[in-house]
C-alpha cells in the first residue's frame, strides 16, 4: 500500500510544476524514486546476504517512519481537484481511457516496454547463480547500481522532451532497449556485455517513462493523479506479464530465449508507438 507514495508524487510534482518545465520536474522526481529503487537492490543483496532477510524488512519500517515524517514537514498542502465520491473516481477512469486516445497509446507503449525490462531482471539472477558465474544475491544487486544510469539520465529525458517534444524521445528509447537485448544476446555469458546492456536498457525504459507521464500530465490537467493511475495499471501488468514471459523463455530455450522475449516485447512497443503517431 505504501508503494503508493510513488505514484502520487509523481503528477503532483507536475501539477505544481511550469508547463515549460514540467518534463524536467517529472525527470527529476523520477530520477530519484528510480535510484531508490535500483539501489534498494543493491542494499537489499548485501544485507540479506549478512543478517538475514528479516533485516531487510526492518530496515524498511525504519526508512518509511522517517519518509513519513518528512512528507508531513516538508511538501506543500495541496487542494483536492475533484468533488466526486471515491468510488465515482475509480469509475471515471475507465471512461478517461475511452476518452484519451493519446492516453490509450502511452499506456500500451509503456506497458511492452516495461514487459521488456522486467524480463530481464529476473532472468540475470538466474543466469549469475548458474555456471559459469555461481554468483550469490549480492552480485545481482551490484548490477542495480550499474542500472542508476538510467536514473541519473531521467532529468535529461525530461528536458529533452520539453524541447523537442515526447515522441521523438520515447522512438529513441524503443531502439535503445532493441539494442540492449542484441547487446544481450551477442554477449552471451560475458560480464562487459551485461553492464553494457544493462546501461543501455535502463537509460531506454527510463527516458521512455518519463516521456510517456510527460505526455499523459498534458492531457487532462484536472485529472492527472486517474490518469497517471490508468497509466500505471498498464505499466505493472505489463512488469508482471514480462517477468511470466522472461523466466518461461529462460526456462525453454535458455538465455537467448530470455532475449527473444524481450526483443518481442520492445518490438510490439514500437508497433503501438507507430500505430498512434500515424492517427495523430
């Protein structure tokens, strides 16, 4: 539940930016909801791999409890910017994406691409706790902190896509993860092709993330937090759907199958990314 947080953060950090600037703040924020997680990885791996998992948890409680208590102190009040009932709300959304085309397309582009990156991730932890590597959690963590690239590159997926416009910036990122995975399939079991592949795919998910909530906060102000929840549904099951898909592929026609999976994934991104320029 408290995951939440992320996703209020986000349009409200759009809502009290510029529009000019609004692609940077979302960048921005995003930058830094992006490390945490990535690093949490890294943090996660060693501390489970020294005190337990059970520490990991309490670490957790700690984080939040001082989280909380700086949302309270520091963020400015805001204003409710609807006056219908909650239920009403989650009812509105569906309507919304039957509205927004626009929406209807940055949801379903997000969604493969995210079904891409997360076939990844569950993928390598597998391939480091086999031959030739028998590498422990900690080593797959230490691969989260190579992936903060493509959190520290986010504020200037925000800018660009302030300057020249979202779309340009989510094409670029579609051929970003393609590359990636040829990086990954070509690489086979080598370190120097993963931490490469793996900057490349973050750098690509993450300047398509941010394009794509740059794009969607322009649709309909006075409902950015629905919007950004349609937007979100979509992102998760995709994550969840490739995650299935990943782990099948690795299990069927190992490594390269984990590859393939992504490489179709990011090309059925590229599909509904071309279909919805062509009706624009």
């Amino acid at each position: 539940m408290l995951a939440t947080i992320a996703q209020q953060a986000v349009p409200f950090a759009a809502e009290i930016a510029p529009p000019a600037e609004r692609g940077h703040a979302v960048g921005t924020v995003m930058s830094g909801l992006l490390l945490g997680i990535l690093l949490a990885r890294t943090a996660a791996g060693f501390v489970a791999e020294y005190f337990g998992w059970r520490a990991v948890f309490g670490a957790s409680v700690a984080a939040l409890a001082a989280l909380a208590a700086v949302i309270v102190l520091r963020l400015p009040r805001s204003s409710p910017t609807s006056t219908l009932s909650y239920g009403k709300l989650l009812g509105s959304m569906w309507h919304l994406a039957v509205e927004l085309r626009g929406l209807r397309e940055a949801s379903l582009t997000g969604a493969a691409l995210f079904a891409a990156f997360s076939a990844f991730w569950p993928v390598l932890t597998l391939l480091l706790a086999g031959a030739p590597f028998h590498l422990g959690p900690q080593a797959a963590g230490l691969f989260g902190i190579v992936g903060a690239a493509g959190a520290l590159a986010a504020p200037y997926a925000g800018r660009f896509a302030d300057k020249r416009g979202p779309r340009a910036i989510i094409s670029l990122a579609i051929a970003l993860l393609a590359a990636s995975f040829v990086i990954f399939a070509l690489s086979g079991t080598s370190l120097v092709g993963l931490v490469i592949g793996v900057i490349v795919l973050d750098v690509g998910v993450q300047a398509a993330q941010i394009s794509n909530q740059s794009r969607i906060y322009a649709l309909k102000p006075d409902a950015r937090s629905r919007v950004n929840t349609v937007y979100m549904v979509c992102y998760f099951i995709g994550g969840a759907l490739g995650s299935s898909v990943g782990v099948a592929a690795w299990h069927a026609f190992g490594w390269i199958g984990m590859c393939a999976a992504g490489l179709l994934f990011t090309a059925l991104a590229g599909w509904f990314h071309h279909r919805g320029a062509q009706r624009a």
